[in-house]
C-alpha cells in the first residue's frame, strides 16, 4: 500500500524547454556540454558553489555574455506551471492520504527565478501543498546518486515498499527502483500528472 509520494519538479509540475540554454548560448560559441561544465552544473546543483561563484566560471568560459545574459539564458529553461497541476497536488494533499514530498534537481538561480515567474503567493501555495520539500542544492545531493533517495527515506523513516516516486528523467526512476521504491517515469508530452492515481 502506498503512503508516501515524492514527486519531481521539472517537467513533472512545472513545464521545461530543455534546450533553451543551449540554444540561447550558441551565439557566445556554446557547442556541447563538456565533462568539466557538466560538473560545474552539478556542483551548481550540489549547492558547493554559490550563485555568484557559478556566474563569474561560466563568464570565464563565455568571455563575450554579460552576466545578465548569461542568467536570462540558464533560466530560460523554466516555462509555466499550470494551474491544474498546482490544484491537483493542493487537493491531493487535502486528502490527507499521503505523506507528499517534493525531490528536485535545481539550483538557486532556477529558484529564484520560478518564485518571481509564479509571484509569491503561488508559490507557496505550491511549498505547501508538501510535507517535505527538497531542492538538490539546499541538501547537497542529487539524482540519480543512491544517496539522496537513502537521505529521504531515512529522515522520513519511509519504507520504500510504501513509497512511490515520479520523475520523468528514467536514470533517475531507475536510481530509486534499486532500493525498492516504486516508480513512475513520466513521458513528457504523452502523459500528466493528473493520472497519478491510476499509477498507484
């Protein structure tokens, strides 16, 4: 039986353009993600380097974007979250039949950004609606490393039998299928949300 459910962020509530970043940067001779910007980004989101730290490497790297640009070009990656997504946790949590908790890979640019773009209010109407709430860089972990669902389930005292998770990253959902947590990798485009409970 299910008590616990821990839901993503991106893509699984609020909605992503994946490539924007990328795409935004190819003018400033953006090609790929190396393996050293793909680790500054994950320390990013580690939280074990601050917003202004990140902002000063990555302009060593793009020497010709102003930091304005490059923060306008991180963040573009962040679209809406839709009303009927944030009324469907509201009132999932109403129920009170499940333990809701929040896991998501971010960092507090993308943060900040989110609380303007959805103004305050919304915003804690979306906080509120979880028992827990998770930002990768405020614990220093993130998925898919073990850790972080070990982290979750043990400060919670969950039994990951109990416990069901939805993300639409697969390495992710596969990370927590290993210690026994059931899962749901949501397709983007092909499926919402608001049919968790025919997953259950």
């Amino acid at each position: 039986m299910i008590k616990n459910i821990i839901l993503d962020f991106g893509d699984v509530l609020i909605n992503l353009d994946k490539p924007a970043t990328a795409k935004a940067m190819v003018q400033h001779g953006f090609t790929e993600v190396t393996p050293n910007l793909e680790g500054l980004f994950q320390n990013y989101e580690k939280g074990l380097i601050s917003s202004s730290d990140f902002l000063d490497e990555v302009s060593t790297r793009f020497p010709k974007a102003s930091r304005e640009y490059l923060t306008q070009a991180w963040n573009s990656i962040l679209l809406d979250f839709p009303e009927e997504r944030l009324q469907f946790i509201e009132d999932l949590a109403k129920e009170n039949q499940y333990k809701m908790i929040l896991l998501s890979n971010t960092n507090d640019l993308h943060i900040e950004c989110v609380k303007e773009q959805m103004g305050i209010h919304r915003f804690n109407r979306f906080k509120n609606a979880f028992d827990k709430f998770y930002l990768s860089y405020e614990i220093g972990m993130r998925k898919p490393d073990s850790e972080i669902f070990d982290f979750v389930l043990q400060e919670n005292n969950l039994a990951a039998d109990e416990t069901f998770f939805v993300d639409d990253v697969k390495e992710n959902t596969d990370s927590a299928l290993q210690l026994g947590i059931k899962v749901w990798n949501l397709q983007v485009g092909k499926e919402d949300i608001a049919q968790l409970k025919s997953k259950l």
